[in-house]
C-alpha cells in the first residue's frame, strides 16, 4: 500500500522535473531547446503514467477491502 502512494509521489516529481526541464533547458548539462522540450515532455509523460498506475493501484487495493 506505501509503495502505491510512494508512486504517486514519484509521479508528481516526474512531472516538476519535466517542467523544470523545459523552463531552464538544463538536466546535469546545459541542453539546446529542441532536446529540452523533447526530454521534458518523456518526464511529464512519465509522471503521468506512474500516477495513473499508482491510482489504478490504489483504486484495485480499496476495492479488495
């Protein structure tokens, strides 16, 4: 059960990180504009896969109760 909320959690970093990406074109290098977006936008999609997945968890784990 901690692990599905630890997901949605993870999940909500993903996608800061994947804003913060796109805002300041930096991840560990300074990245040109087209790789900051592209890499940005696979973070933000990331993000929202692991929360639905962790909702979907969630959801399922209530439903066995």
């Amino acid at each position: 059960m901690m692990f599905n909320w630890l997901s949605l959690i993870t999940g909500l970093f993903y996608i800061v990180l994947g804003v913060v990406v796109m805002l300041y074109k930096f991840f560990f290098t300074v990245l040109e504009p087209g790789i900051a977006y592209a890499l940005g936008a696979l973070l933000i999609l990331y993000g929202i896969f692991r929360i639905y997945r962790a909702v979907t968890r969630i959801k399922n784990s209530e439903d066995e109760k």
